[in-house]
C-alpha cells in the first residue's frame, strides 16, 4: 500500500506517515489500514462511516482498530468499533480556584491566633504518627514502578505477536510450516542453541583497533529467549518484515534484531540441512552451462 494512507473514521487521526502519533488499542497487535474490496463492502462501510458529505471509495482507508477482531477476515469486514471517536482521552489540566479576598478584621483574628500557637508549649511527636520518607527512596520507587510498568507493556506486546503468528490458524502464513511442524523443529534444536555464538560482523567489514590487554568479548545475555528468536527469524524469513519493524514488536533495537537474523539463518542451514539438501558447486556449474548452451542455440 502506498504512504499516506489516514484512517477515514471521524474522531481518528491515525496515519501512516507519522508512526510516533498512532494510537494502538489493546486488541490491535500490529496496526495496519484496509480498503473495501466488493461493492457491498462499500454499502457497509458508508453505513458504518456515518460521515457528512463523505463518499466510501475502494481506496478509502480504516485501521485496524476499529474491527472487532483487531484485523480483517471473512467473519469481520466492516468496521463497527470506535466509529464516533476514541472514548479513552486524555484529561485536560484543571484550572486552579480563584483566591478569596481576606478583610482587615479576619487579618486581625488569624495573626491573634498565630501568636497565641507561638506562645504554647509545643508537644513532642510520637514516632509511631510521623510517616517519614526521604524524597531519594520516594524517587527511586516511582523509577522502579516506570521501568516495570514499561518492561511488562513490551513484553505483553511481544507475546502476543508470537501467539498470533504461532497459533494453528497463521502458523503456515507467518512461519512457512504447521504447528506440530514448528514444535518438532524446535525440539531438536533447543539444546544445541545453548551453545550458539552470535554473529559479530563480516570478514570484510573494517573492525577498531583493539588493545592486547583487553580480554575476549564474551557473549552477552539473551535478550529474548530462544523461542522467541526463532520465531523472529522464520518469520522474517518467510513475510520478508522490515528489520525496523520486527525491532518495534519485540522492543528490541534494530541491530539486535539483524544479530539473532543472521546468528540463526547460519545456525539453522547447519543443524537442518537433512531437511533441506542444497547442490553442490559442481551441480550448480553443470546446471549453469546447459542454460547458457540452450541460450546460444537459441
């Protein structure tokens, strides 16, 4: 589909072209935008839309927040969610009360009291009624709370990635093989993958000069389990995701997702070659040369 594409409900402002703007609701795993495809989609769309003024074509575009399955398939093709506007908004900052005016008399009266506070003996606090906290303790609990809030969100959002790719109705479509498929696979190859060492660059590419008293560069920890990076690897194997977006979806960073890749496409083209026999080079230069042959005969 081409950039550009804005959702065409009233009250939503989601766009392709700024991703950093998008609202994404909870039954949404990856937000795309649909077209209508027959003539009663338009019927039911125009139904749907409800907009002044406003004609349903075949390139009219809505997201996938506003079907109830969270993408569109034979059972769900018309839009019926959140057709009149998001109700989630955010509130806006109330304004503060006006002061009240104090005359000369009541002035009088709360500075009497004062002087009379002053003048009393002041009582000794029990330690029982004080509640203190020091402001460092109270900041770094309000820290450990937005790291945790933000570390369960990406993970809640790469689990469900996952199920919706590995489940038995999208196996086949994201990963190129059924689910009992993918768990045998797996299963053969999950003790080995203890062991694997991460790809660290090309021959070719020009490395930093390294100091002789540094130790080797071990292996870092995983970042994602190995589950996880297999799926990422067959799954961009097989739909061909940009490498910005698979980061996006396991909350990963771009040159981590291009590390596990590579680390794994290796890994896999040797523990599963049974599966897969590729010729030789004596094979592929026979095979070469009769087309050339056949080419010039021609």
């Amino acid at each position: 589909m081409p950039r550009g594409d804005h959702c065409a409900v009233w009250g939503c402002d989601n766009d392709r072209r700024y991703p950093e703007k998008q609202i994404v609701l909870p039954h949404v795993g990856v937000l795309r935008f649909y077209s209508p495809l027959t003539k009663q989609d338009l019927a039911s769309w125009g139904k749907a839309i409800m907009r002044d003024k406003f004609k349903v074509t075949f390139s009219t575009k809505v997201c996938s927040n506003h079907f109830s399955a969270g993408y569109r398939h034979s059972e769900c093709r018309t839009p019926t969610l959140y057709m009149k506007g998001y109700e989630i908004k955010e509130q806006k900052p109330t304004r503060r009360p006006p002061k009240q005016r104090i005359f000369v008399s009541s002035k009088r009266k709360n500075c009497e009291e004062n002087d009379f506070k002053q003048n009393e003996s002041p009582k000794k606090p029990k330690f029982c009624d004080i509640d203190f906290q020091p402001e460092s303790f109270c900041e770094e609990q309000d820290v450990a709370k937005s790291k945790s809030s933000f570390s369960n969100h990406e993970e809640q959002k790469r689990s469900y990635f996952i199920e919706q790719a590995t489940c038995e109705k999208n196996c086949y479509r994201y990963t190129g093989v059924s689910r009992p498929k993918l768990d045998l696979i797996f299963s053969t190859i999950e003790e080995k993958a203890n062991s694997i060492n991460y790809w660290r660059g090309s021959v070719d590419t020009i490395k930093p000069k390294e100091n002789k008293k540094r130790k080797k560069i071990s292996n870092k920890k995983r970042i994602l389990t190995k589950w996880e990076e297999f799926i990422l690897t067959l799954v961009r194997l097989r739909k061909g995701f940009d490498v910005r977006f698979l980061a996006d979806t396991f909350s990963i960073n771009v040159g981590q997702v291009s590390r596990i890749f590579n680390t794994w496409v290796i890994f896999l083209s040797e523990e599963l070659s049974f599966l897969v026999p590729w010729p030789s080079m004596s094979q592929i230069k026979k095979k070469s040369a009769r087309a050339i042959q056949k080419v010039s005969k021609c």
